[in-house]
C-alpha cells in the first residue's frame, strides 16, 4: 500500500507544477501581450501625429507654395516633413492632394485670365476705334491750323494708340489697321515714330533692294512687334545715348532687323524670361506679367507665334541689349517702280564697285584748266563764273555710266583723281605767272580758289 500513496503522491506533485508553470507562462504571456499592446499604441499615436503634423504642413506649407510656383517657378515646395512615420498610402494621397490643388489653382487662373482677356479685348476694340477717329480730326486741323500743340497732341494720340493695340494682340485680338504691300524701311520709320523717343533711333538702311517691301497682312504686325522692341531699348537707355535699328538683307532668309541700345542690360534670370517671352510660349497670363504688367516681349512674342516672325535677344557690344527680328522671305515682296517711296526714307548705303575687267579702257584724264591773265597795273578782279546750272548739266552725263560699262577699278580712279589734282596745281601756277599785253583785265586766281573750296 506504501508504494500506491507514494505514486499519488508524486502524481499530485507533478500536477501541481504543471499547474504553477502554467499559471507562471501565462502570467509571461499576458504581460508580453500588453507590452506589446502599448508599443502598438505608441507607434499608433506617433503615426497619427506625424500625419497630423504633415496634414497640418500640406495646409499651411505646401498647398500654398504649389501655388507660388505657378507664377515663380524658382520657388521651392516642400515635401513630406516625416516620411518615415506616414505609410506609403498616406504619403500617396498627401502627394495627391498637392497635385490635385495646383490643378484647381490653374484651372481657375486660367478661367479668370480668359474673362480678364475677353473683357479688355473688347474695351480695346472700341478705345481703338475712338483714338483712330481723333487721329483723323487732328489731321483735318493740322491741315486748318498752324499750331505746334495739334502735332503734340498727335504725337500723345498715336502713343495711346500703340498700348491699345499692344493690349489687344495680347488679348488674341487682331491688330485693328489694314495695311498694303509696304516698303520695308517705312515700316521701321512708322513704328519710330510710335515711340517717345523718336529722335533718339537711329536708322542705318543695309537693304539691297531699296523696294523690298512686306506683305500686306505682315505690315501692321511687324510695326507693332518693332515698337515694342524700340520703346524698350529707349526706356531702358540713357536718354543721351543712341539707339540704333540696322537693316540687313539675306539671300534665302528674308531680312533683319537688328536694334541696339546702350543701356543696363539684363541679368540671367530676366535674359531667360525674356527669351521665354520672345519664342512665343502657348499661353501667358495676364497675371503673369508683373504689376505694372510687363507686356513688351509678350505682345512680340504672340506676333512671332501669329506671323512667323522669329526674335532673338542678347547682350549688345555697345553695353546694353541686341535684339533680331527676322522677317521671313515668304513675307517679302518688291514694290513695282511707280509707287513713290517716303521722303524721309533713309537711302541704301551703296555698296563697294565690283573690280573691272583688266582690258576695260581707262577714263581719260580731264584737260587742265585754261589760265587768265590779269592787267600789269590794278589790283586783281575776279571773273564772273558761269552758272552752276549749266556746269552741272554738261558734265551730268559724264557721271552717269552708260548702259553696259564697266565699274571703274580703284587704281582708275585713283589715276583720274591724281590727274585732276596735277591739273588744279598747274592752273594755279600759270595764274602766278605776268599776263600777256592782250589780256582782258581779269585773272581766274578767285576762281580757282573757290574750285578748290569747292572740292574740298
């Protein structure tokens, strides 16, 4: 019997430590299971701040700079503060959430700025009309009266005008005045004088062809894009310096307009934008163009995009800014040789003779001048020349060359020159000379004076 209670006994013990081990494991279980129950908290509530603190960001931060580098695309805009304690779903829809506010932000400035155009294209249209109708009445009463403030007031009328129509081509409007096939240098005279400082431009005509005109519908386009150019360089220029518009001519190209002015030039940044402007970007908006509105490069720029022109700019050898306006050849034409060109037209600068052929024939020299003589007492008197009329009139046709005739070499003329000159002193030393007993009383020693003052 001893041994059977000595079984229980040790059956009774080995339960009661599985049962304390038991008790023991599960205490260890719960206790683990609530440590890690607060670390899940913990990480919960840090989450939950971290994406607090990066909602409250995205509100006051982000949001609000996507916006600015709508209009300042230098601007930075931040990202996710802490990405590490948002998961990557939250990060998503936060970057969502940018993406969507820019959107909404560019959709609405776009549907203001086109409300914004509408409404000044048509207050342009009707300004355009009434300054195109005083400009009419002042040219009746500069015929009627002869008072310098009706051309002052012309002058301040045909300003107005050009902001109106620069207004109105940046609004997608058109420039408002039709215009016939026009000699290319009038063009550039016509927008010179759209500009407050008119007699500060000056114009320097490299064309070969002095008829090279524009096409009728490229005409008004062209002297508006060529206004604005010129009212910039003279804003931007000392009024003491000159700004100069060169007119060049290419063979398939079409031709150049080349504006330099000496003034503070352009840093990088604005040299960008200006380019940016000039090749005529899809869209820009009103509210894009500073305040005051800069809108000089963006009405030439929507004129390059319309007409096919194409302007470059860049730091000028005389310290300010060059700007190129190419005037493509499909928009040039030749004007027929009856259409009379403006009187203020600067003329071609003639361009250097081509060399002769060698066998071509030299001009003879001209003869010396034929010598006076004076009377031997008296004091000497000067003989009434010939008119100057009929001076010029029998030697016109020597320097006209006839049809077919050979440009003469520089050595020619530099022969002629050296002949004539030998002549002019020969004459003068025979003049010095004691006068023949049948002389007339006079001598020529004034006129060949006045000859030479007159060659000088």
């Amino acid at each position: 019997m001893g041994w059977i209670v000595a079984v229980i006994a040790v059956i009774a013990a080995v339960v009661a430590t599985t049962r304390s081990y038991g008790s023991a494991r599960s205490e260890q279980l719960a206790v683990a299971r609530a440590e890690l129950t607060e670390r899940q908290m913990k990480a919960a509530e840090a989450r939950t701040a971290a994406l607090v603190d990066e909602i409250r960001q995205l509100a006051h931060r982000r949001i609000p700079a996507a916006a600015v580098a709508l209009s300042h695309p230098s601007a930075q805009v931040p990202g996710l503060r802490e990405a590490a304690e948002v998961d990557g779903e939250s990060a998503r829809l936060l970057t969502e959430a940018v993406q969507a506010a820019r959107t909404a932000v560019i959709e609405e400035r776009q549907r203001v700025d086109a409300a914004a155009r509408a409404a000044m294209r048509g207050t342009s249209a009707k300004i355009q009309s009434l300054l195109n109708q005083s400009q009419q009445l002042l040219h009746e009463l500069q015929h009627e009266y002869d008072d310098p403030r009706i051309l002052q007031l012309d002058f301040r009328n045909e300003l107005a005008l050009r902001r109106t129509q620069a207004t109105a081509v940046l609004c997608d409007a058109w420039p408002g005045l039709a215009r016939q096939n026009s000699p290319l240098v009038e063009v550039v005279l016509g927008a010179q004088s759209r500009v407050a400082g008119y007699e500060r431009i000056k114009v320097a005509n490299h064309l070969r062809e002095e008829r090279l005109a524009l096409a009728a519908r490229a005409a008004e386009p062209l002297a508006i894009a060529l206004a604005e150019l010129l009212a910039n360089a003279t804003a931007y220029s000392h009024p003491d310096t000159d700004v100069t518009v060169t007119l060049q001519q290419s063979g398939g190209r079409g031709a150049f307009l080349v504006v330099d002015d000496a003034g503070i030039g352009m840093d990088e940044d604005a040299l960008d934008r200006a380019r940016t402007l000039l090749a005529g970007p899809s869209e820009v908006l009103l509210t894009e163009l500073g305040d005051p509105p800069q809108t000089g490069f963006a009405v030439v720029g929507r004129l390059v995009v319309q007409y096919g022109f194409h302007c470059h700019i860049e730091a000028s050898p005389f310290g300010g800014m060059r700007t190129i306006l190419r005037v493509p050849a499909h928009l040039l034409t030749v004007l027929k040789e009856d259409r009379t060109l403006s009187a203020l037209a600067p003329t071609p600068v003639p361009a250097h003779p081509a060399p002769a052929e060698p066998d071509a024939p030299a001009p003879p020299a001209p003869a010396p001048p034929e010598t006076g003589a004076a009377e031997p007492a008296g004091l000497p008197s000067r003989r009434r020349r010939a008119p100057r009329p009929a001076a010029v009139a029998s030697t016109a046709p020597a320097t006209v060359p006839a049809a077919g005739q050979v440009p003469r070499t520089p050595e020619q003329a530099e022969s002629s020159w050296a002949a004539l000159q030998q002549g002019t002193l020969n004459g003068r030393s025979v003049a010095g000379r004691v006068p023949a007993p049948d002389s007339d009383g006079h001598d020529h020693l004034g006129d060949q004076d006045d000859e030479g003052d007159d060659e000088t």
